[in-house]
C-alpha cells in the first residue's frame, strides 16, 4: 500500500477520529502487526498538536502465556502502578486510539473460566476510573492489517498479497477517498439527519421480524435518543470513535426486551469465534442462547456480571452499506457490526439519554441504561429483516424493509 494512502488514513484518524487539541496526550492501544503504521500514526498526532504520544503494544501469544502460568490472584490484583495510570488518564483525559489486528481465532484454547474470574474481580476497582472519565474524553477505534486476520479473510492468497487486500477493503470502508475530510463531512451529515429523523417518532418500542425466525420486541427509554457518527465530548469537541461506522444507535430500557433473535454473522469473542446461534430474552433478560460453536463461551459471557444478560445497544444499519456490499465477513466486530442491524449485550450508552451532560451516571442509569463490565455487539440483520416503530401516540411506522431503510 502506498504510503501517502496510509498517511492520509493515519490523518484521518489523528485529526477526525479523535481530532487531537493543541497540547493533548494521545494513547495507542495496538498489537505488533504494522508497526511503520504506527509511526506514521504517532507523527500524524505531533502534527496535529499533541504534547505526548504514547503507544502501548500487545500480542496474543503472551496473553495466553499469561493466562495459563498465572493464577487468578495474580491475573485478579490491580496494581497500585495500575492505579496511579488510570488516576492519571482521570486527570489528564488523553485522547485514546485502539487500532484492530488481531486474529479472531488468537486465543483460541485459552482458559476462559480464569479470565473471567479475574476480570470480574478486576473490574470494581477498575470501575471508578472508568465512571470518571465516561463522556469526557475523545477515542476512536480503527483497524489495521494482521498476518493472521488476513489470511482468515483471503486463505488462498499468500500473506502479503492477503495483507494488500485487507488494506484495500480497510481503507475503502473507511473513506480513504481524496479527500476523506469532505467524505467524512458528507456520511456524518446523512446519519445526523436520519438520527433526527428517528429522534422525531417518538420511539416506544421496536419491532424486529425476519423469516429467519427472529421475532423480537425492544422497548425505549422515554429520554432516549438515536445517535449516529461523529459525537461531542462533555469537553466540547467533536469527535468520531468509530472508523469505520454506518449505525444508528441507542441504548434501550433494561429489562423491556422480549422474543428471540438469531445472529447471522459469528461473533469473534476476546479471541474466539461463536457461530450460529441465537438469544432468547424474557423481560429483558436473555435467559436461553443456543451455539454451533462455542456456545459455552456465549454463556460465559453473558454471565459476567448482573448487566451482562441485558441490553446496552440497538443499532439499524442497512445491508447496501459499504460494509456489507464488499460482500467479506472480516471476523471483526468494528467492520461486521456495520454491515447489519445489530444489539449489543451489557453496558448502554448515558449518551444517548437527552440532556445527559446535565446528568450523573447513576441517574441514567435510573432512566434506563444499562450497566455492566461488558458491551459485546451481535449481528440480526440480514436482507429479510423487517423493523417497525411503535410511537408514543400509537403508531406504527416502517423502519427497515428488507434489510433496508423503508424512509
């Protein structure tokens, strides 16, 4: 790939992404699969005025080393170092980028009951500095090519030819265009004023039904809202924590949600890959889910914590997305969640709660937002998926029809 192109990609995330101030600190959450992008990355963040750039590596291989030779004590303690960082991103709220690489089946065989035990008892006290900082600071996800995650994508193609292709469908999805800037100006504008448009309904529940077998019913929050693309900090910048993204998304109330819905993409979960299976929800709990593959993993996950079996997230992307007419399963949440409607299980949004700046926490979550150490995303959409609105004043208004938006 040329390198102007993946400078201009590297620009597009230092200054649209998370749109670095002058004087900021900037943390890079990475894996070891393109380190000359990440140069160019931290360069483009000096550039556009940060103070301090810091990059934080990881590599699959030594998680599960680290997994298996440590004990839940060890893998449970947070250290008071640990501590003293987070106090310190609390304090200074530095911009924070995650580039995705890592192959789906990396962690394949590792030992989920420790890491769940541990992550549980890890995330009371991680919790506090997480709450702190909720809303205040600017963050983006994007992607990057790994040896690995390309060759699960393109198996017949030798590594660099497999690597040059996910660039291609990387960069193209994400508006890597001549001038991403204006193309990124044009896609928020389109998902702010469909959001309004949904904003304007007067959601109370929505309706989903696919001749799948999916047959689902999800209920608003009053003070809920549809948001879409770029967002605003309680700092007042504007940023975009997804490249890239097409979704409009909102958190709905715990424990209104009944029906069941069937997944049609798998699920690539801290490592591992849950395929063909569906989620049962009673009262807004999802009380049965069912696996091809790693179904086990599935009810690991949703047992976490309280929070884990409920939802945190509704979001309606049509199938004619970019995404999805590149016609590749990536195994990547980032690029598969925007490819088709989808839910997410756990940790809801306070942003979407209207007037949420001149809120706590803990009064959004009274009004209906989910709380939970987790917030995983899950595909239902598909080309026969229907979603109707049933408003306040008791309507029902088409919302997708076959896969698409019906407005």
């Amino acid at each position: 790939m040329k390198k102007t192109v993946l400078r201009s990609y590297a620009r597009l995330i230092a200054r649209v992404g998370v749109n670095i101030q002058k004087g900021q600190e900037v943390i890079i959450n990475c894996d070891l699969d393109q380190p000359k992008f990440v140069e160019l990355l931290v360069d483009e963040c000096y550039k556009a005025g940060a103070k301090k750039v810091t990059v934080d590596f990881s590599y699959q291989p030594l998680a599960k080393l680290h997994v298996r030779h440590r004990s839940v004590t060890t893998m449970s303690k947070v250290e008071e170092w640990e501590k003293a960082r987070m106090q310190h991103y609390v304090d200074v709220l530095p911009c924070r980028i995650y580039l995705a690489s890592e192959d789906p089946d990396g962690l394949k065989g590792i030992n989920q009951e420790k890491m769940a035990k541990s992550s549980q008892k890890r995330f009371p006290i991680i919790k506090p500095y997480r709450d702190a900082m909720d809303g205040k600071y600017q963050w983006c996800i994007a992607a990057v090519p790994g040896a690995a995650w390309a060759k699960k994508l393109f198996p017949d193609l030798p590594k660099g030819k497999a690597i040059e292709k996910l660039w291609e469908a990387i960069l193209f999805t994400s508006r890597v265009t001549d001038d991403p800037v204006a193309a990124w100006e044009a896609h928020n504008k389109d998902l702010h004023d469909r959001c309004a448009y949904l904003n304007s309904l007067g959601i109370d529940k929505l309706i989903y039904k696919g001749d799948n077998g999916t047959d689902f019913t999800v209920g608003m929050i009053p003070e809920g809202e549809f948001k879409g693309g770029g967002d605003t900090s309680l700092q007042g910048i504007f940023f975009n924590p997804n490249i890239p993204t097409e979704e409009c998304f909102i958190s709905p109330m715990r424990g209104v949600a009944e029906g069941i819905v069937y997944a049609t993409k798998p699920l690539s979960y801290q490592g591992q890959l849950i395929e063909n299976f569906s989620v049962r929800f009673e009262n807004g709990k999802a009380v049965e889910v069912h696996a091809a593959r790693n179904e086990e993993l599935l009810k690991k996950m949703i047992s976490m914590d309280e929070g884990a079996a409920y939802l945190g997230e509704c979001a309606l992307v049509p199938v004619d997305s970019p995404i999805s007419e590149s016609g590749l399963l990536f195994y990547e949440t980032l690029f598969d969640e925007n490819a088709a409607c989808h839910l997410a299980l756990g940790r809801g949004f306070a942003d979407t709660i209207k007037g949420y700046e001149n809120k706590t926490l803990e009064e959004c979550r009274k009004l209906g937002i989910n709380e939970s150490m987790i917030h995983v995303d899950f595909m239902i959409g598909y080309e026969g998926l229907d979603i109707d609105a049933v408003t306040r004043d008791g309507k029902t208004v088409p919302i997708f029809r076959q896969g698409k938006w019906a407005f």
